[in-house]
C-alpha cells in the first residue's frame, strides 16, 4: 500500500528536523550585519524547523489529517527522546510542547483551507503554526518565569537592545524569538516553492473532509 511506502519517508524526515532543530538552537549566529550582532537574534535552529511544516502540509496533503497527526506524533516520540541526548531537557521539553501545539494547528488550518488557493492551506498554516510554535519554544526555554522546567541560561536572560539595534532593552531571548519568526516566516515563504513543486507528485490518495 503506497500510504504504508510513504509513512516511515514521512516520520524519519520529520525526526531528523527536530532532532537537528533541539540541538542547532542552542548555538547563536556569529557576525554582523549593517551593524547588528546576529548572536543577539537568531540561532541556527530557525533555518532548520520550518521543513517541518512542509512535512507535515505534504503528508496532510497526499493522506489527510489523520495521516499527518500519525506522523508528527511519531515524530514527537523518536524526535524528543533522541533529543535529550542532544540538547538539554528543559530544551527538550520545551520543543515537545511548542513543536505539538504548533504542528497539531497547522493540520486544522491546513485542512480547513486545502480547497482553496493551492497556496493558501501550506502558508496560513505554517505562519500561524509557526507563531505558536515560537512564542511556546522560547518562553518554555528561556523565560525566568519557566525555571522550574531547569536552569535558565544566563546570556539568554542578560539584557540587550531588542534585535540589536532598538534602544529599548529586552531579555536577549525576546530578540531571538523575534528574529526566529522573522525566519520562519521567510522559509515559509520559499517552502511554498518545494510544496508546489510536489504537488502533481503527491496527490491525494482519497477525498479529504474537513476535521
């Protein structure tokens, strides 16, 4: 059966994503641009998470939403579990919690919206998935408040000009969150180009219902 070919495609993809995601956001860019420090706004992990949308939006796409739910929670399990081997727990556990909550919202959009625009589905539900998804991860990860999650990490909490270039000062996580979904949101956008590309390739298996 073509569904039982694609699924362990599908759960290996996403494990891989989150899996090198937990442990690329541990690690700040180095350099500068136009005079703004990149340590200050981005980390490497938020070049690497949004594919996992595209994963999931494929899989939503060719089996439905009861498909695309199998494969993220197959990809919590292995994903998470590997990543306390990768990163550290409270890291880990905040990429459980915001990686669910934002994959899980994504699926309904995505299905409320598949027929429509072709690209409507793919970019509303990754932009706001990925909008919940940053908000949970960085609070979870860095927030003084969430400590009883694990120690907090100092130069995440030390102040510093919000995205490096306002005068107004912020915990330096603030400005990562902020830079992170300015990525994500540019991803989202070039990851449109892949999901169009595959979409003659991929077909729906079967007539989907809303859910």
């Amino acid at each position: 059966m073509l569904k039982n070919r694609y699924f362990p495609i599908y759960v290996a993809l996403m494990t891989l994503v989150v899996v090198a995601s937990n442990f690329l956001v541990q690690f700040p860019l180095n350099g500068e641009i136009a005079g703004i420090q990149l340590g200050d706004i981005l980390t490497w992990g938020a070049f690497t998470y949004p594919v996992a949308f595209l994963i999931t939006d494929l899989t939503n796409r060719q089996f439905g939403p009861t498909t695309a739910r199998k494969v993220v929670f197959a990809g919590f399990v292995v994903g998470i579990a590997l990543s306390f081997f990768t990163s550290v727990p409270r890291i880990a556990i905040a990429s459980g919690s915001a990686y669910l909550a934002g994959q899980l919202l994504d699926i309904a959009l995505f299905n409320r919206l598949r027929r429509q625009a072709w690209w409507r589905a793919p970019l509303v539900g990754s932009l706001v998935g990925s909008a919940l998804d940053t908000v949970m991860f960085f609070s979870l990860s860095f927030a003084a408040f969430f400590v009883f999650l694990g120690a907090n990490t100092p130069f995440a909490l030390e102040q510093a000009p919000i995205l490096g270039i306002f005068a107004t000062e912020a915990p330096r996580w603030i400005s990562w969150a902020i830079g992170d979904f300015s990525v994500k949101v540019l991803v989202g956008l070039v990851m449109l180009l892949p999901y169009g590309a595959l979409m003659n390739v991929l077909k729906p298996m079967q007539p989907v219902r809303a859910a």
